[in-house]
C-alpha cells in the first residue's frame, strides 16, 4: 500500500510540476503625473512576501507570488518627501494597506514568445484590494541546475481596474491610470 501511495505522489509531481520556492525578488514600480505644469513620476520598490514558480520538465507552468503592500516604498525621494509619499501610497487614497496588506498575481499561462530576449509571455490574474483582473507581460525566462529566474520586460496595467485611485476626483485626473513595472524572482 505505501509503494502504491508514494507511485501516486511522485507521479501527480511529474504530471502538475515540481514547486519551486521564491528565494529572491526585484519588483520595480513607476506612476506618472500628466498635468503639464507638474509633469513628473515616481518609482520605487515593494516586497514579495512570498512565492513559488511550478515547473514541469524546464518550463515555467505556473507559481503565485504574494506582495506585501506594506512595504511600498518610494525611492526617487529621500527624508520627509520619502515619508509623505509613501504614507500617501499606503493610507485611504491609493493601497489602503490596513485593509489590503498583501495583493497577489497567480499565472495562468506561459507562451513562448518570438522576442529573443523576452522568450516568453506570461498571464496571470492580479488582484490588488480585492479586485482581480488579467495582466500579460513578456519575460525572460531561465532555468538550469534547479533554479528558476524570471525578468519581466517593463510593463504597464491601469491602476483604475484595481480601485487604486486618489480619492479627489479632481486630483485623479492629474495621475496617469497606467503604472509600469519591472519584476525580477528566482526560486529553487
């Protein structure tokens, strides 16, 4: 009966994919103003909590990484400035990060791409405070001795499918609803 049972489990392994856990993580923000007088943007960083990318052979299959929104951190601007927006980023007007401390991106597919950098494309449903929608974005994708490497190309998802919106009306305007990212994991 246990040869059976470890049969079963080793092949639902070769079948669904090995697990390979998050050891490393870049994920790289920026959002834009468009007011003429005000043009301008930001960047910075937050944090994968944690994650995990599915092979199957030496393709990239699936995996789910969890941000921890609470570590949004402007990095274009230092001392009060720093601190000002990034409590901004983090209250009412934008992440509300006590409601909303983690948002998630689970992928749903991985597609060879022509690119020759970017190889592949990958989907996957974002959901940032409570709300889920699609995002594509073309990566380069590596795998050798039992690690995996994903580096995403910049791309771009609008922020307004996601309820993330400053809470004037009148401000939002001035925000471009497109923010771009970079995102760099390795696991093993």
């Amino acid at each position: 009966m246990k040869k059976i049972f470890l049969l079963a489990v080793v092949a639902s392994g070769l079948a669904f994919g090995q697990s390979k856990k998050v050891v490393a993580s870049d994920v790289h923000w920026w959002g834009y103003k468009v007011a003429k007088s005000e043009a301008s943007s930001h960047d910075g960083t937050v944090k994968v909590k944690s994650g995990d990318m599915v092979m199957k052979g030496n393709q990239l299959v699936g995996g789910s990484f969890v941000l921890d929104m609470t570590s949004i951190n402007a990095t274009d601007v230092s001392g009060d400035s720093q601190q000002k927006l990034n409590g901004h980023l983090k209250n009412g007007d934008f992440f509300e990060v006590e409601k909303f401390p983690t948002a998630t991106f689970k992928i749903t597919s991985v597609k060879k791409n022509n690119d020759k950098i970017y190889n592949s494309l990958v989907t996957g449903n974002l959901t940032v405070k409570g709300k889920t929608n699609a995002v594509s974005f073309p990566a380069k994708i590596a795998y050798s001795k039992g690690v995996v490497s994903l580096v995403s190309n910049k791309f771009s998802f609008d922020r307004q499918k996601f309820d993330v919106s400053y809470k004037s009306s009148m401000q939002d305007v001035f925000l471009k609803d497109d923010i771009d990212m970079i995102v760099k994991v390795t696991a093993q």
